[in-house]
C-alpha cells in the first residue's frame, strides 16, 4: 500500500468541511490558549509527517494541539488511522486521557460524524474505507503499542512487508505470548483423563494411525498447541473469539517447520499468531503471513483434518486415544467454559468487527472448507438436522457427514459466573466422487444402499473403496465472512433484520 501523497484523494476538500474543521480549529486555539499557526491549504508533505506523529503521541499537550490543527488546516485523512489509534491508546492508558478527547473531535471534523471516542465504532467503519495511513505509521503504532509490551514494537515497524492494512492490526488485551502456548504437552490414557466429562467438547485428531483429544476446557485457556501425533508435527490454532480451532502442518510450503504462539494482537477480531522462528505474524484462519519476513512470498500452511465433538464420541470410535492431562505447567481453573462462557453465550462480539453481512447472525456457526481458492460455508443448524449433506465445491463432489447433535455446554466463567452455550458439532467432509450418501438408521449408505464406515482418515465401503477426508473447520459467521467475503453458503435462512 503506498502513502497517500499531497495530492491523493484522499483528502476532501469543500466548503461543508471547512466549515467543520473552521470550528474545530477555533476550539483548539482556545484549549491551546491563542490561534494555531496559520498553514497552507493542502495535504501535509510526507517530510512533515514524522514530526506531527511524535508530537501527537508525545508528552505536551500543547504540542499536540498544534499538529491537531495543522492536520484539520490541511484536511489530510490519511490521519484518521492516527486518531482512531489515540482514541484506543487513551482508554487504555498508554496516551493522556486528552488525546482521545482532541482526538476523537479531530475525527468527527473531518469525517461530518458524531461517534466522538466511540473506538468500536471507529475500528468497524475504519475497515470498510479505502482510506490509508501516513508513511511511518507502522513504526509509530509499533512504537505506542511497545508501551503495553516492548515486543509489540518488533512486530510493527516500517520496513517489514506486510499483505495487510495495518491500521485494522488492533491489541487483544494480552502482553506478547500473554496467552501461553502448549508445547508437546503431556497426555494420558482414558483411564487417567477422569476430570473429563461424558458431554463435553474435545478437539479430535487421528494421523499416523493415533489418535488424540484435545480438552477445550484447556484449550480455552492457551489457544494454542505444538505437537507431534503419529510422527506428524502439526499447530492447533484456535482462535476463541471468531470460534475456530484448525489444525496445520508444521512444515510449510517452502520445507521449513514452524511452530507457533500467541501474538496478542486481533485483526477483525481474528488471531494473529506468530512463528517463533522468524516472528512473521500470521492469519490464524487462512494459514498465511501477513505481517513480517515471510510475508513477501507465497509461503502457506497446510491444513489438516480435526474434529470438534463430545468426548463421550470420540473414545467410544476411538477407545485407544490419548488426551491432554490437567498437568500442562500452567495454573488454570481448568473447568468447562471458565475461560469464555459469556462470550460464548453472548450474540456480540469482544472486538469491533465491521458488518459485512447479514445473512446469518454474526455468531452462527458454519462449517468452512475451500478448495482451490473457493471458500465454501455450511450452516451447522442445517448439518445436523440434514446429517449427511452431498455437495459440489468448484467442481470437487464432497459429501460432509454430522450424524449428532450440537454440543451444549453448561459454563462457569471465572468473570461472568455460569452460562450455556453450544460449543458447535461433529462435521467432517470427505471427497465423494461419483457417489452419493444418506444416513439411514445410524448408518452411512451410499446410492447402492451399502454400508460405509465413518472413519477419521476416510469413509471406508464394504469392498475397501476409500472416500478420503479433507480438511475444514467451525467458525462463528463472522470470522469466516470477514476473510471470505464472497464465500457461497449452503444452508442460509432468509436474511435476517438483525445480525447481532
């Protein structure tokens, strides 16, 4: 993305924000205690820039004032990234509580709007312009955001590459690696993984011929697992604010393995994780770089099949599986839904997402895949009910197979005190070929009316045939829709009123 110049359109000249900025400025002078220093009409040239970004971070006020009205004099809106920054950096008490106030004023001037220091609000409509930052901006909000967490200020500089705005690159309330990732954690038997219960969800994995469990009630709590299962090296990624958990190859595309922790930072309320051998920061929900070393080429991660279901399920398939042990090094009140029960229960989001549709509410559950670059949605409501659903995604027959019912979890947060809520469903997708399936009295039959199993690698005919797993994974609606925007969807109700 490159900076807007003096004269990019990005600056909106006219009578009616003249007029605007006119007050603001006049309410600026008398906060400033005189008239701000008269300027030339125009956008603000880049060699200015470093200059009115560190007075507006900085510790004077006065100074701060001062380059205000320089940038409303010269209606430059490549600022308003920089004001929703300090609106944010106010609240949270790494700016002056001024500065989200002048700020929030500067906003509302150039734009003709009202929101004030409504920084939700901001972040959400900020994502929907094709508006851009200053040059530098990146190391600025890298060098402010270092303020929370000096490692913040190594993810966000100026001369990384990036595929993504960094305005949208929001903190998630965490320090850097604040979220404790598990490595290679240990596991137990059945017999000894008694704190779980019958109904509760687990993330289920079969490769190399093992199996493993993987308790949410302990990933809710570290979001992210390093591990190895059958000789294969994967990352659980699980993001708990948009409601997925996806599994990825260690080795990447370009032959080297990664292993990944917790960034502390959002984008649309989206996890950006990290690898810890280079720290690029990548997009939990599509596998790929955004935000560093990597980022400049076409390096992709792998997914691999996982399965979110009760525990009760996945033993009674898989009575020989392991799973994760409470003893993880970690002190946590490892309980069903202490972590995120009242979110989890909740219609809102924690993060400011833009409402891009409203097809479904924003929190629904869909079961994503994609094949080839085309994205694919399915409601998880309509999986249930329906069980087995044959489809074609950009000419790739597949079938998706969810034979129980939805997962409810009766939660205690440790903030919010107890909640219910649905934890998602079994789904699991498989490349069908020519065939296609039903469910009939508990069982999986083809057109033929023959028998096949449900296995977690394939669904196995009564001859040996194979109809081999691909991946794909839950998320709420609006994780999904805000990185697949033109996704199809299979399963979708008539437009609802109202997303939330």
């Amino acid at each position: 993305m490159q900076p807007a110049t003096p004269t990019s359109p990005t600056r909106r000249p006219g009578s009616t924000l003249g007029l605007r900025v006119g007050a603001a400025l006049l309410l600026l002078a008398a906060s400033c205690g005189g008239a701000p220093a008269p300027v030339e009409a125009g956008g603000i040239p880049d060699s200015e820039v470093p200059a009115l970004l560190s007075a507006l971070s900085g510790p004077s006020g006065s100074d701060a004032r001062a380059a205000v009205a320089r940038i409303l004099e010269a209606e430059d809106l490549r600022f308003t990234a920089v004001f929703i920054e300090l609106i944010r950096a106010a609240q949270i008490g790494i700016a002056a509580e001024g500065a989200g106030a002048v700020s929030a004023s500067a906003l509302d001037a150039l734009h003709g709007t009202t929101r004030g220091a409504d920084w939700p609000a901001w972040v959400a409509w900020y994502s929907g312009t094709d508006l851009e930052a200053p040059p530098g901006f990146s190391g600025w909000k890298g060098g402010l955001l270092s303020r929370i967490d000096e490692s913040f200020g190594d993810l966000l500089r100026d001369d990384l590459p990036s595929r993504i705005r960094v305005e949208e690159v929001v903190w998630g309330g965490v320090a850097f690696g604040g979220i404790p990732a598990l490595d290679r954690p240990p596991n137990v038997a059945p017999a000894q993984a008694g704190y779980l219960d019958p109904d509760e969800p687990v993330f289920g994995v079969f490769y190399g011929g093992q199996a493993r469990a993987y308790p949410h009630r302990i990933l809710d709590w570290h979001e992210m697992v390093n591990d190895e299962v059958g000789g294969v090296a994967f990352s659980i990624a699980y993001c708990t604010l948009c409601g997925s958990g996806i599994a990825y190859r260690s080795r990447a595309s370009d032959g080297n393995d990664y292993d990944f922790g917790s960034s502390g930072f959002l984008m649309r309320s989206n996890k950006l994780m990290y690898d810890r051998q280079t720290r690029t920061l990548w997009n939990q929900l599509t596998g790929e770089p955004v935000l560093g070393s990597l980022a400049d080429g076409d390096v992709e991660l792998e997914r691999l099949p996982v399965v979110v279901t009760r525990w009760k399920d996945w033993l009674a398939t898989h009575p020989d599986t392991s799973v994760l042990s409470l003893d993880t090094g970690h002190e946590r009140p490892y309980v069903p839904g202490a972590a995120y029960a009242g979110y989890f229960a909740s219609p809102e989001t924690m993060f400011p997402v833009r409402e891009r549709s409203r097809l479904l509410p924003r929190k629904a559950r869909v079961f994503g895949v994609e094949i080839d670059g085309v994205p694919k949605a399915f409601v998880v409501d309509r999986l249930v009910e329906e069980q087995v659903v044959n489809d074609v995604v950009n000419g790739v027959p597949l079938v998706l197979v969810a034979p129980e019912s939805q997962i409810r979890v009766d939660g205690v947060s440790v903030r919010e005190g107890p909640a219910s809520y649905l934890a998602g469903a079994a789904v699991r997708a498989y490349r069908s070929g020519e065939r296609r399936f039903a469910w009939s009295e508990g069982r999986l039959e083809d057109e033929q009316g023959r028998t096949w199993r449900v296995e977690e690698e394939a669904l196995v005919g009564p001859d040996g045939e194979r109809a081999e797993r691909m991946p794909g994974f839950l998320a709420y609606w609006f994780g999904w829709h805000s990185y697949h925007p033109r996704s199809l969807v299979y399963g979708a109700p008539e437009p609802v009123a109202d997303a939330s």
